[in-house]
C-alpha cells in the first residue's frame, strides 16, 4: 500500500482510481465506477476519502504530487538596532538600524523552504510598502501566499528590536493587531488547503479564537509555537489537540497555570504538558533542548556555534521539526535537527541564516561540519 501525505494508508483499490485519474484529471465517478466495476456510490466514496488523505483536490480531481505545509502565523517587517558595544539604558547607543523581513510565521515558512519544503503561509497583509515588500519576499523565496489576506487601511505588522554586541535582544516592541482580523470565519474558508497539508504550524500572534477554531477543525498534525511568555497562555485551552509543540521553560510553566520559574524540573513539566494530550513536547533550555514523548525522553545538548544573532534560532528549529516529521524521524532526530538549525541560525546577522540547508543541517546532525559564523547578509 502507499502511505499518503498526512500518513494514511491508502488502499489498493484507491490507488487504482489515483492512477486513473492521473491519466484522466477529468474522468466521472460514473467513467471511474464503470472502468473498476463498481457502483458509482462506492467511488465516491473512495473519492471522498483520497481527498481526506490529501490526495487529491478540489474540482477535476487535482493530485497532489508533492507534500507541502502550512503556516498560519505573523509576517512582519523588521526594524532591528544592532549595538556595537554593550547597551546603555536611556542613552543613545552607536550602531546600526536595519529592516528585515521577520514574523514568526514567515521565518518558519523560510527556513523550511531553505530545507527544500513546499510552503504555504496564511496572514494578513496591510495596504502599506511594507506590505508589498513583504509579500515580494515571500514569492521571492517560493513561499506561497495566495490565501493571505490583506487588510484594507491597515498598517503591517511592525516589530522594532534591539540586539546588544553579544547577538542577544535585549527589548522589542510588537504592533501585530492587524492578526484580529485573521478570523475563525476567514481561516474557515482557507481549511481546505489546511486540510490537504501534510502539517499545520501555528503561533501565538493569531487570536485565542483563532487558535481555537484550528484545533477545533484541524485534520493533520497541528504543530504550535508558543512565541514568548506575553502570549504562551494562548495555547492553555487546546493542548490536547496540539500534535508538537516547541517552548522555552518559562513558556511552559505559564501553559501550566503556574509562574514562571527557571529552576522548574523540566522532566516533570514535559510529563504534565503529555498528560494534558499534547503529544510531542520539544523545551528548549539554555544550553540544548529537552524532548519528550509517550516513547521516551532525551535531555540534548546544542551543538557548538559562534553566535551572531539569537533572534530567528527557536523559528529555524520549528522549521527543522516540520522538515523532520516529513521525512518520519522520530522524536530524539527531529530535536537534533531542530538544534541544528538553530545552531546555524544563530552564525549569522539575519534572523533566518540564508546558509541553512538540507545538507548543512544533516552534516552537523552526522558530526562531519562545524558551524562557522556566516559573512551573508540581505535586506529589504
């Protein structure tokens, strides 16, 4: 049998109809029935579920050659000061000031097309130039945006940050309230090409109903990023229907209902968050990350990298788990690669290291390449 792209096993007689309707896109049930010697009822059934397991799709009976996944999240432009020397608070500080495109979403979506991912990545634009750059980007990248929205007399979402000598920020400020509009009713439109995804990533710039509404009518493996502790609480009321889900460990005590605090046993945290229903936990702490499932648990160290730049490392490692899953790596191998990736990431100035690939990432996985400080750098 073959396994579809959502990981259901497809039937004999389904995959005799597939090989009929790619030779025809355009042949009836009826021509379909009549050709297999069944009922036309039973086609349709048959066809009903192909397009469950994504398959195939919409009108003409489209297939689906190749996976992809989808990102509902923030795409925003990036104003970033970068310090030459340590911060002095309430002072002018030397540096320089570059705008980037960034949103947690479309750094995730970027990363994975770096890993040679099919991505398709629903937001909301503004009616500004930033929104017109930012989508630019995203077609530049090959990142599919065409069940975007765009808000009319809305500004872009803007994030302003600013990063010390040392690669670390040090504050930022969000103006995101353009993701209100990215309603229930509007992604209710767009489950279609959710549904047909291999996987679907979230984060915590959508709305709580939003949220909701996906894990609500969700059919493939929701994966979710808790972004910071200001929006973690978000994701309270449905991780039982979270598939993976990537925090730090201050994230995750707030998940819990409880302080946050950095001494927390990460062991037992990871063993709470599994008993509320999500499925894969991945915590990432100071110095590695913390994985665990109903299969087990592994505590991981990073891999050595000279850091430029932390800002973009915990999208990069979302992307690695989603490229990770795709290629069926388990729990303790899709932490790895997402430690990879962040690893690279955090070598150069950008906030998704255009030097991330395939390639890179499995050679540091494999011990055969050190990561080495990269010299790219791209604006708007």
């Amino acid at each position: 049998m073959l396994r579809s792209e959502v990981g259901q096993m497809v039937t004999d007689r389904e995959r005799e109809l597939l090989s009929w309707i790619e030779e025809n896109p355009m042949m009836s049930q009826q021509e379909l029935a009549d050709r297999a010697g069944i009922t036309r009822s039973s086609v349709s059934v048959h066809i009903s579920n192909l397009m469950k397991k994504g398959m195939i799709q919409g009108k003409g009976y489209v297939v689906q050659k190749r996976p992809y996944a989808v990102v509902v999240g923030g795409v925003n432009m990036d104003i970033a000061g970068y310090a030459s020397g340590e911060v002095v608070p309430h002072d002018s500080n030397p540096g320089r000031v570059e705008h980037t495109a960034g949103g947690v979403g479309r750094n995730e979506a970027h990363g994975m097309r770096l890993l040679g991912l099919d991505v398709k990545l629903v937001t909301a634009f503004g009616d500004d130039l930033y929104a017109e750059k930012l989508r630019q980007n995203c077609r530049d990248l090959g990142i599919d945006v065409k069940d975007a929205i765009t808000v009319v007399n809305a500004a872009t979402s803007t994030y302003l940050s600013v990063v010390d000598h040392r690669g670390d920020p040090v504050v930022g400020i969000s103006s995101m309230d353009i993701y209100e509009h990215l309603t229930p009713a509007l992604l209710a439109q767009r489950m279609g090409v959710i549904n047909r995804a291999h996987t679907c990533v979230v984060d915590t710039n959508l709305t709580e109903d939003a949220l909701r509404f996906l894990a609500d009518n969700c059919r493939v493996p929701l994966f979710a990023e808790t972004i910071s502790v200001a929006k973690a609480h978000k994701l309270r009321g449905i991780l039982d229907r979270i598939d993976t889900l990537k925090a730090d460990r201050l994230e995750v005590q707030l998940l819990l209902g409880r302080e946050p605090d950095e001494k927390a046993d990460v062991e037992v945290t990871a063993r709470q968050l599994l008993d509320r229903g999500v499925r894969h936990v991945y915590i990432t702490l100071s110095s590695g990350a913390y994985c665990a499932d109903e299969t087990g648990a592994w505590r991981l160290p990073g891999y050595p990298a000279e850091v430029v730049n932390k800002t973009g490392a915990r999208d990069s490692f979302m992307a690695a788990l989603v490229w990770a899953r795709m290629r069926g790596m388990d729990l303790r191998e899709s932490a790895c690669a997402g430690l990879a990736a962040a690893g690279i990431c955090t070598a150069g100035e950008p906030v998704v290291n255009e030097e991330l690939s395939e390639q890179y990432m499995l050679e540091v996985m494999q011990g055969t390449r050190k990561i080495t400080a990269s010299k790219t750098r791209y604006f708007l």
